[in-house]
C-alpha cells in the first residue's frame, strides 16, 4: 500500500483525505515515480472544486512531483531505475508517495537542483517560459502587465521577464507582496486593480502595454484589456478569482485591434521536443541564477487541506511544496 490524498466530492479543502491505496504498478511505457516532493498549483484547487472536471471519483489531485524511479514498464526507454525525474503533466494523481506516470512525460533532474526546487518550479516556472518565450515574445525594452506578481508563476515571471531586457508592471493585493515582486524584478507595482489602466498609463508614458499576463480571470478581465496597446495581447492563463466567462470579440476590434488566447501548458508541452526545451531552458536560467525559485511555504502533503486554504486566502507568496 501507499499514502495518497484523494477526494470524493468536491468541496472545499476538507474534503481533501490522507488515505491508504494500493501500490500502483507500472503498464507498458509508464514508470514507478516514489515521491519526494509534490508541487502546490491553484490548478489543483480548479480539480478539488469542480471548476475542472474529473472524470470519476475518488480522484487523487495533483499535476506535479520530483522523485526518483523505482520500477519501469515494458517498453521504456526514456528513464531508468534510479534516475532523479520530475514531472509537470496530467492525468491528475500527484498527491501521493507513489504513482505511476507516463515515462515520456518525465524530465530527468540535473544534480543540481533538488527535488523540492523541482517541485516548486516544473510546472510554474515551465508555465513562465511558454508564457514569455512562445504566446507573446518578450523582447528586451519592452513593459508587460503580470497580475498576482508575487504568486508562483507570478515571481518566476517577473525575474525572468527582467533577465529578457523586458520591465515589468506587477500587479498584487498587499504592499508586501508589491515589496516581494520588486525585490524580483518588478520594475513598478500596482496594488489592487481597482485603477489600472490609468495606472498603467501614468507609468507607460501613455503608450500601455504590449502584453498583459492575467491570471486572475473574472475580476481582472476588462480592466486587463484596458491596458494594452494598439494590436496588443492579451494573455488570459487562469482564472483565480473565477472563470471570465463568454466575450464579446468586437470588444477586441473596438480597443484596437487586440489578441485575445486562453493558452495552457497542456497545449504548449504536448510534444516531447516542446517539453524537453522548456524543461532545458527553465533549468539553465535557475542554474545560472537569473531566476530563483521561492520555495516559501511547505507542508507535509497529508496536510494538503491548509495547503489549500492558505493559497485560497492569498496567505502564500512564490511556491509551496508538499512534503509527503
Ligand atoms: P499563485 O501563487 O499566483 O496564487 C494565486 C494568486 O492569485 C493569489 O496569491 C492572489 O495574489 C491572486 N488572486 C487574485 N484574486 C484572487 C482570488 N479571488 N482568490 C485567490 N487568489 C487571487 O498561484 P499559481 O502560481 O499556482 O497560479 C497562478 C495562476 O496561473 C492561476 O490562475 C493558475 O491557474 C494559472 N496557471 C495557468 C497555467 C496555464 O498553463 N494556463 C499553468 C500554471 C498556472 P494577490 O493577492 O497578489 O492578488
């Protein structure tokens, strides 16, 4: 048997149970991961409420992990036993002390990082990089809107938007989490969003922002849309304060001629190739010490439940790691 946090109705955080499951064994091209640390992701509260569908229930939650292979099945080449792996992926099932997961899916762990920095940073940090790298191209010189600046993404955005040559305007809800995101690489923040756009227009000199990074959803939405240039983008990737619900596209003409994408990480390390380069480039810029990953809450994953209620209440700032 192992140890797994499951659910069987979705709920708040208490239905979040610390439970016994059989040990899983592993199918043709799927590896044995035991666990050493298990990333926190607002994703995961999305599964526990319902917001995003699970299939059938009980259901253990939980897209991320670092561990080390214990067994492999047949038709495995991409890891072996022993090998340090981390992972960013669905289906969901993180949250427990040994699971089974697709071995194309796994990304061997330089030495050099551990296992809970991998855990803290697999999923946020290769978010970050499709973020910036591939759905709107930082380029040196440029301003960008990041709301929740000081949350996970949120950190490993603004310090690696900076190592691009790019500024940030970071938007938070406390003036300690405006403190935090400057002291990694915001260059200007805005607490609160209550006004934005002339905000940002006082720190843009007029010109806005080419970029908008929204991970706030329904209550940032319009304000966020405000705030861009003319053929601007706008970057809907969460929905942490809710989903934004249907748009009305001749918004995006009457504003000027604006993008609009809702992009997920799923879409963007589909591939093996996608996966291994944001995997690669998030590792060369933490080794090289361009980005740090904040590893500024951990907790014992049989206590996932104030895991949950601590990112809910906007108590946490950078990554938090559960320690099974
Ligand atoms: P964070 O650490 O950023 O935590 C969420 C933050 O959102 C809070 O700290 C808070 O910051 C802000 N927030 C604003 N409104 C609310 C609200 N009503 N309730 C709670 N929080 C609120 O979480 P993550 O780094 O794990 O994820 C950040 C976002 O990125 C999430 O929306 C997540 O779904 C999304 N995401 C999307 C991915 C994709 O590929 N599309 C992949 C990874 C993450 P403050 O107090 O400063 O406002």
């Amino acid at each position: 048997m192992t140890k797994a946090i499951r659910i069987h109705a979705h709920g708040g955080p208490e239905v979040l149970r610390w439970e016994d499951v059989p040990t899983p064994e592993p199918g043709p091209g799927e590896a044995l991961v035991r666990q050493q640390a298990v990333g926190l992701n607002y994703i995961d509260v999305y599964f526990r409420t319902g917001l995003y569908k699970i299939p059938t229930l009980p259901a253990t939650i939980g897209m991320e992990a670092a561990g080390v292979v214990t067994a492999v099945g047949p038709g495995v080449t991409h890891v072996k036993v022993g090998d340090r792996v981390a992972y960013a992926t669905g289906p969901i099932g993180a949250y427990a002390t040994e699971r089974v997961i697709a071995a194309d899916r796994l990304v061997t762990l330089p030495e050099a990082i551990s296992f809970e920095s991998a855990a803290a940073m697999m999923l946020q940090g290769m978010t970050a990089q499709y973020l910036l790298r591939r759905t709107y191209k930082v380029q040196s010189g440029d301003t960008i809107l990041v709301h929740a600046a000081a949350g996970g993404v949120g950190l490993i955005l603004c310090q690696w938007a900076r190592h691009l040559g790019a500024k940030v305007i970071g938007v938070v809800s406390t003036e300690a989490k405006a403190e935090l995101a400057r002291a990694h690489g915001a260059t200007h923040t805005i607490v609160g969003h209550a006004h934005l756009a002339e905000e940002v227009k006082r720190l843009t000199g007029g010109a806005m922002v080419p970029a908008v990074y929204d991970s706030v959803g329904k209550d940032t939405f319009y304000a966020s849309l405000d705030c861009l240039a003319p053929l601007g983008i706008m970057i809907s990737y969460g929905n942490a304060s809710g989903p934004v619900g249907p748009v009305d596209i001749g918004l995006l003409g009457a504003k000027g001629s604006l993008f609009l994408t809702r992009p997920s990480l799923a879409t963007y390390t589909a591939k093996r190739a996608d996966l291994e380069w944001a995997a690669r480039d998030l590792f060369e810029v933490v080794t090289s010490g361009a980005v740090q990953i904040r590893v500024n809450q951990t907790f014992r994953l049989a206590e996932a439940a104030a895991a949950h209620a601590a990112l809910e209440a906007r108590q946490t700032t950078g990554s938090t790691v559960l320690l099974p």
